[in-house]
C-alpha cells in the first residue's frame, strides 16, 4: 500500500525495487557459480507443506513480499547454470534479461503502431532481418513473434490450409474436402496438435518414415503422398523438420522441396530448434533448401539463447497472413489513422493481446552482432562433438545411432556394469529402461546436474543430452560424464 502511485511513494518504491534488483542479482551470480546446485529438489507435497502459499484478504507487509520473491527462488530451478542441460532453451543471457526488464516497464501491447512504435518497428526490422537469413530475396514475406514453436508451427497450418481454400475461414471445414498433412514420425508433437486445434483431425497428419539418423525419406513421403490422392484426401501441407527434438536430425530440404513443388503442397520448416544453426557460416548448410519453403519456424529462444518466449513463424508469401486473420475490429484497427496502417500487424495474428517478444532478440543482436551469435552457436556445436567423441568408445557407452550429430542432440545409453557382459535380450531391455529414470531421479536429488532422457520407437530409455548454454565448458562435460557414472555404478 505504500507503494506508487501512493502519494509520497516514491522513496519506499526505489528502495523496495531496490531490495527485488539486489535479489535477483544475487541469484544471477549463483546461476553461473558451479558450487551451487542446479535444482534444491523437494516433491510437490513438501513444498506445498513447507510454506503458506495461500491467497489471504489482508494484505502482506513488503517485508514478507521479498521474502517470497527469495523463496520463489530458492527453488527454482537454474536454467542459467552451466550444468543445466534439461530443455533445448538454456542459459541466462544479461542483455536479453535487460531487454526483458524494458518490456515489463514498458508494459504494452504489440496490436498496434499507436500503442507499441517502437516494439512495432523492431518487430519490423527483425523478422526482415531473419527472412533475409532463411534466403528469400531482400527478406520479402511476412512474419510474426508467437507464443512458441507449437504456435508457430499452427499457424503455418492455417495459413497453408488458407491459401489452398480460401473460403475455410467463414464456411469452415464442413466446406471442403478432407485434408492431409505429412511429417517425419521424429517431428514435434506440436504438428498433430495443431491439426486437432483446427479442426483437421490428429489422423489426417500421416507420419513419414526417418531412416537411423532421423532424417525423413523423401521416397516414403512421395508414396504417402501418393496414396492420401488416391484415397481422394487432399494434401495441403509438408512439414519437414530441421533439428528433430531427440536426435537433432535435419531432414533432406531440397529432396522435399522438390516434391512439394511437383505435388503443389505448401512446404513447412519447422527450424525451431535447428533455425539457429543459420547464423553460423559452418554449420547452415545443414538447412539448405530451406529457401525453398513456404513458411518456417524459427525458434531464438532455444539454441540463440534469447530468454523465453522468442518463437517466430516466417512466410515467404506478403499478405497472407493478414487476409487469413484479419477480422477488421474497428475499435482497434480505425481505417482513418494519421499514420501508416500497414504497421497495425495485430490483426494478422490468432492473439489480440500479445506480448512484446521481439525487444530481447533484438538488443542481444546488436549486442552480439550476428558474429557474435554465430560464435556462441559454434561453440555448442562444439561441445557437443567433444562429448560424443569422449563416450562413443568409452566402456559403459553405446551410442543410440552411429556417426557424430549435426546439432548438439547427444544419444546415449550408459550401461551400469551389472548389464555389460549381457546379450541382448527382453530382460536387459527391460533393465536397461529403468537407468536412466534412477540416475535422473538421482541428479535431481543430489542437484548436481540435470539432462534429459526418454523412449523411442522400440529403444528403452536413453539420455538426450543437448547444449544451448553459451556458459557451459568442456569441463562441465566431464563433469556430466562422471556424475553419470557416479550415480548408476550400483545399478
């Protein structure tokens, strides 16, 4: 209550933000201190025990407020920490923290040029920017800042289904025929989820085959393609992926492209994770024929390390987007303004409000420069290399699939020495599954370190080790190597 707008505020308010910035400071510099833990882990029920949590009708004192704010940190888990390798988003960048700051006290919405112009602008600016780096000439296209890759990846959804059947959006789906769309069985979920949200149906998303690398192939896909015509579907869109979420495969862009174009099927890239790889000179080729495609999603709060949310969908063809979306709201989108309207961008997008994501990628692009990004990408790739050199001979190692990865997606099974001298069988398979369950159980105990592991297909458990922290070093590798080891000698 003693706060701003309160008459007389103003020096209880500097000094309460004071004592907030004072806090998150400190947790900052813990983040990257690798004496401190990944994760303080307690179960949902301690946690739940251990402190009020409750919404009362009186009023907290400020004191008890920072106390939260400590609290609440305490037990979060530190994404910044150079040991954190859990999500494909990772690290705390300090330019993007800043720029998220600005945003917060800012507080505006990205609907239009009168209320966000500057925002507006570098929203502008930057999609440009990204479409020049996907290829397309002078970045021509359209684009937009969502809430997410699985938002994105929707959104290409509508606006191929858009631009083949244009009179979806007032008749709906009752109007046209049935549609398929294809991607590899390694893609995000977010392609079959999509097609339940609009309507189309988790069974019109035919899967295609991934040889042993991940990778789609293009045969399987023609012959899928094929069949749906057949059958009498229609199919209105490929979604080829660029960094799977498990293997960090890219599939073959150009061998795609080259059958999207001979079947008239809008070509997706769905680069959220793989996207990032086009800052770097050595590494883009992995992405070429991405180009070629109708939309892409590209996601900067994963392997750029921009904090969350930065998700951006990008299309080659201007105009879409906007007859797609727009529902023409005269409170918000007046034709009469005295500026240029075809900076009002909220109407192309499914949100009204939408936060400001644009203003942490783009301060940290001018921090960086491309360069800068480029060696930050670089370096993971790096990493990531030097790890499966370190483990693909080394005893209690086997590699899911052979030869190095093209992301920083590592695939690996530790085998505890009670299952070394062991032929392959149902029993080992089924104690293999178990592992690495016990050994995540256990980082997240011991808050030493935290990685990633999961099925596939017929493969039992295996850990997905993946690197998108600028902090982390080799020595952070070895370390995960030996802690492994440490905590599933036993098993």
């Amino acid at each position: 209550p003693d706060l701003l707008p309160t008459c007389n505020g103003e020096i209880t308010t500097l000094s309460f933000l004071q004592d907030v910035v004072d806090i998150l400071l400190q947790y900052v510099v813990k983040s990257f201190d690798r004496s401190t833990k990944v994760i303080d882990f307690h179960y949902p029920n301690e946690l739940l025990q251990e402190y009020n949590w409750e919404l009362a009708d009186q009023p907290q004192t400020l004191e008890e407020i920072l106390l939260n704010c400590r609290t609440t940190l305490k037990y979060a888990i530190k994404t910044g920490h150079p040991r954190y390798f859990n999500q494909l988003s990772t690290g705390l960048d300090m330019v993007g923290l800043a720029a998220d700051w600005l945003t917060s006290a800012a507080n505006t919405n990205m609907f239009t040029y009168e209320i966000a112009p500057v925002f507006v602008l570098l929203e502008y600016v930057t999609l440009r920017k990204m479409r020049e780096m996907v290829g397309w000439p002078g970045g021509c296209g359209d684009g937009i800042f969502s809430p997410g890759g699985a938002i994105s990846n929707m959104y290409a959804m509508l606006i191929a289904r858009f631009k083949m059947f244009p009179e979806v959006k007032e008749k709906g789906m009752a109007a046209i025929p049935r549609l398929v769309a294809f991607t590899s069985e390694h893609s995000h979920f977010s392609v079959k989820k999509g097609a339940a949200a609009l309507g189309i149906g988790t069974d019109s998303v035919i899967l295609i085959r991934c040889d042993e690398r991940g990778k789609m192939i293009p045969s399987d896909l023609e012959r899928r393609i094929l069949e749906a015509k057949q059958k009498g579907f229609v199919p209105f869109l490929v979604s080829a992926t660029a960094g799977t979420t498990v293997y960090g495969a890219f599939d073959p862009l150009i061998a795609i492209a080259d059958i999207c174009k001979k079947y008239k099927i809008w070509m997706h890239v769905d680069g959220a994770w793989g996207g990032g790889l086009l800052m770097s000179r050595k590494h883009k080729w992995k992405l070429n024929g991405v180009e070629r495609a109708n939309s892409v999603t590209w996601n900067p709060h994963k392997m750029m390390g921009v904090p969350l949310q930065c998700s951006a969908l990008l299309v080659r063809e201007e105009g879409l987007m906007q007859s797609c979306n727009q529902m023409h709201a005269s409170y918000l989108f007046q034709q009469d303004k005295h500026y240029d309207l075809s900076y009002d961008t909220g109407d192309k997008a499914l949100q009204c409000g939408r936060h400001v994501d644009v203003f942490k990628l783009w301060l940290m692009w001018r921090a960086k420069g491309t360069t800068g990004f480029e060696a930050q990408i670089d370096k993971c790739l790096e990493l990531a290399e030097y790890l499966y050199n370190k483990i693909k001979n080394r005893e209690g190692y086997e590699m899911v699939f052979d030869g190095k990865p093209q992301h920083t997606n590592v695939c690996f099974w530790y085998i505890p020495p009670s299952l070394r001298g062991m032929e392959d069988s149902e029993e080992r398979t089924s104690r293999l599954m178990k592992v690495a369950p016990v050994i995540k159980a256990r980082m997240m105990e011991y808050g030493t370190t935290m990685v990633s592991y999961q099925p596939l297909g017929d493969k039992a458990n295996f850990f997905r080790m993946v690197i998108s922290n600028p902090a982390a070093t080799h020595q952070d590798i070895d370390f995960l190597i030996d802690e492994i080891e440490r905590l599933g000698q036993d098993l």
